[in-house]
C-alpha cells in the first residue's frame, strides 16, 4: 500500500518495454566494430560476415519474443487485478517492477513491488540488474 487507499501493482507491459530497451542497447553495443579489409588470400565470404552479425541478432529476437509471450500473459492477470482492486475503491498506480529472467522468462530476476527488488532466487545480490537501476553504485 503506498497510501490511504492506494496500491502499487506491476505493469508487465512496461516492464518489458524497459527490458527490451536495454536488451536492444546491449546488442548494439556489443556489436562489431566494421574490421579494415583484409589482404590476405583467404578473406572471409561476405555470408559468413552477415552470419556472424545475425546470429546474435536471431537470438535476441527469439529472446524477445519469449518475454513478450510471457508479458502478455501477466499482463492481462494484471489487467484483472487492477480491475478488481478498483472496484474495492482502491486507487491503483501501475509501474515497471518486475523484470524476467531473459533465458526463462517465467522466472524473475528482480520484483521491486514483493520485496525481492535486485535479489536472485537464491536470495543473493543480482549485481547486473542493480548496476541498470543504480549505475555507478556497485563501484567501489
């Protein structure tokens, strides 16, 4: 409860919307920088350099598509959540808060509205995930 009569209740479309832009920006960057020609004999086939950069990007697009499937399902249990408490007379304030494992999406790797904000499943520290949210503050 944040208020009198108020609650916090996630917004799985939001968040992925925050995932999914920082799975993009990583991809990005991660990207190769474009190599000088080569002069050897045996350069590379330009399918092979186009394999090589749509690999990964193959990847993140199925990645993707997997949290964006789980997202609409906890989307719309949240729609109805939202609705009922509502209809209690509760003021309802969405936000990102949860964000999914991207290898498992059904797991959770940090849910800041049930008190496991930035935790593993083990309960540890999820550094990656504090780093996003407080950059700068796990530098020592």
């Amino acid at each position: 409860m944040r208020g009198a009569r108020q609650v916090i209740l996630d917004d799985a479309r939001e968040d992925y919307k925050v995932e999914a832009g920082w799975l993009k920006s990583d991809h990005q960057a991660a990207k190769p920088a474009p190599s000088a020609p080569s002069h050897s004999r045996r350069e590379e086939s330009p399918q092979g350099r186009i394999g090589r950069m749509e690999t990964p990007g193959t990847e993140l697009t199925d990645k993707l598509k997997k949290l964006h499937e789980e997202t609409e399902k906890r989307a719309a249990m949240q729609d109805l959540t939202a609705a009922d408490l509502s209809q209690t007379g509760l003021h309802v304030d969405r936000m990102a808060a949860v964000f999914m494992d991207i290898d498992n999406p059904s797991k959770d790797v940090a849910n800041f509205v049930n008190g496991r904000g930035g935790l593993t499943l083990r309960g540890n520290v999820s550094l990656s995930v504090w780093e996003r949210i407080m950059p700068g503050s796990l530098r020592r």
